[in-house]
C-alpha cells in the first residue's frame, strides 16, 4: 500500500506518454497536438499562461475529460483514461485545487473517504490508522496526528493530506494541479519538499504551477504551453526564468509550436 513503484533507473520509458493530444471545446481549441511524457522518479513543470490549457491536460490524463483526438500510453501500452476510475486504475492520482477533502473529518478518515476498508461489514479504523501513519511517515509530512479533524490544520498540512491521500492508491504517476497556490513561503516550502518525496519514491510527477521559482526549484523538466501548443521544452537544472517567460508569453523565438 505506501510502496509505490520503486523505479531508480530514469532511463526506462516514460509512465506516462501523451502525442497529438487535440481538445476542442465547440470552436475553442483548448490543445492542439499536443506532445507530453513522464518518467518514473522525475518531476515535470507544466507550465503557461492562462488559458494555455494546462487544466485541461491534467483532466485528460485524470480521465475527467477526453480527448478530440491523440495517442495516451501508460508504461509502453495504448490507454483509453475514460473516466476517473479508470485513471485510479491505471495509476494515475490527481490533486485538483479544491483538495477534494472533507472539513470535518480527521486525517485518517479523509485519506480513505470513499474508500475505506472493509472487514466484515465493518470499517477496518486500526488498518486504516496504520497505513495513515506509514503514508505520512513515507512522505514525512508534518501532521500533528492522524485524528486531528481537518480544519485545524493550515493549508500546507491539508496540501500534505491531499499528496497523501493519492499513495493509498499504489499511483504510478501524481498530477499537482496549482498545489502552492495560495500558500504560505514556509507551507509552499515544505510542499516543495513532499513533491520531492514523491519523486524519492520512484513516482513521476506533474506540477502545474504558474510561480516560476517553485517550478525551477523542484522540476527536473519543464514542458510549456501556449495557446493550446507545446511551447517549449527545458531541463530543471540550468533554466533561466527569462527563457521560461518569453516561452510563456511568445517573445520572439518562441512564438511557434515545438520550438
Ligand atoms: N469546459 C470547457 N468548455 C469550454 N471551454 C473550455 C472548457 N474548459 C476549458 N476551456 C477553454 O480551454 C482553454 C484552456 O483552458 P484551461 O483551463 O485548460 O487553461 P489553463 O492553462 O489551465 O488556465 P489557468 O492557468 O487560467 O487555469 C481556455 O480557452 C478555456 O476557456
């Protein structure tokens, strides 16, 4: 259960590889062949301004939305993701904004929320309690006690709950969508950290962000989007803000596609 894929070898194929993704909402082309991978134990930036479609990538590879037309592979094999279930099956954990968690409910209880183990009728609180702790302890997330009810805790630690959450799941692959936004520097800090954790257990990550800094601090790859197209590929390690805004903006010798 808190022991994801244990892939250390960033040489093996992509977790998750998308081509010629095309969305269309009626006449507003939301992306446009769009070229998107992700590999085990790496961190991919998926950045843009707005309306570039981030959002609506992060929904496709959810299964929340489907695509116009394009090719998913998950591990090598074509998929369709056609719903979110068929993403938690396949692996794939999203983090949307609105955490997607319960106020009044602890810790605990909101890892498992609408899937809380059963035995014999029963919800199952001791296993529950235990694989809460080892998922914390995996990510090692500052939560002063699983049975603390939500609302006591600051939007880090429910930030934290939300990363947690999805390791219940055995995920392959975890979509971040904004997850500093609205943060503290110190609870954008210790995010930063659990994203980290994340990649230290051999996942693949996509962090959707428009704060350049967190991005150029945690990513290993950063893919850019622009009206719908691919607008730009760097790598994490030596990329200079300036070069990630004029991709974001289409300064001149990023105003095309795949540049
Ligand atoms: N359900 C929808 N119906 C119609 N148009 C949509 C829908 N969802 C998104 N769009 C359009 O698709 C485009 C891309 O939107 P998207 O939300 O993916 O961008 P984004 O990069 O996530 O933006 P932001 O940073 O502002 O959240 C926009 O023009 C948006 O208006």
């Amino acid at each position: 259960m808190t022991s994801p894929i244990d892939t250390s070898d960033t040489t093996t194929g992509p977790v998750l590889s998308m081509h010629g993704i095309t969305k269309r909402f009626g006449a507003v082309e939301a992306l446009v062949d769009v070229t998107f991978e992700v590999r085990p134990r790496e961190v991919v930036g998926l950045i843009g301004d707005n309306a570039a479609g981030k959002s609506t990538l992060a929904k496709i590879i959810a299964g929340a939305l489907q695509p116009t037309a394009g090719l998913i592979e998950i591990d090598g094999a074509g998929v369709t993701i056609g719903s979110p279930s068929a993403a938690h099956r396949l692996g794939i954990a999203t983090v949307f904004q609105d955490l997607a968690l319960c106020e009044n409910l602890d810790v605990s209880a909101n890892l498992f929320l609408g899937r809380e183990l059963n035995a014999t009728g029963f919800l199952h609180e001791g296993r529950m309690a235990q694989l809460t702790r080892s998922v914390l302890r995996d990510l090692r997330a500052q939560i002063p006690s699983i049975h603390t009810p939500l609302h006591q805790l600051s939007g880090g630690q429910r930030q934290a709950v939300a990363i947690a959450r999805t390791l219940i799941g055995e995920p392959r692959l975890v979509v971040l969508d904004e997850p500093t936004a609205s943060l503290s520097v110190a609870q954008t800090a210790e995010v930063l950290t659990l994203i980290e954790r994340l990649r230290d257990l051999g996942l693949g990550v996509v962090f959707i962000s428009h704060n350049l800094t967190d991005i150029g601090a945690t990513c290993d790859r950063i893919e850019v989007l622009r009206h719908g197209r691919n607008n730009g590929s760097f790598a994490g390690s030596s990329v200079r803000q300036a070069d990630l805004i004029a991709a974001i903006t289409g300064a001149p010798g990023y105003g095309t596609a795949h540049s």
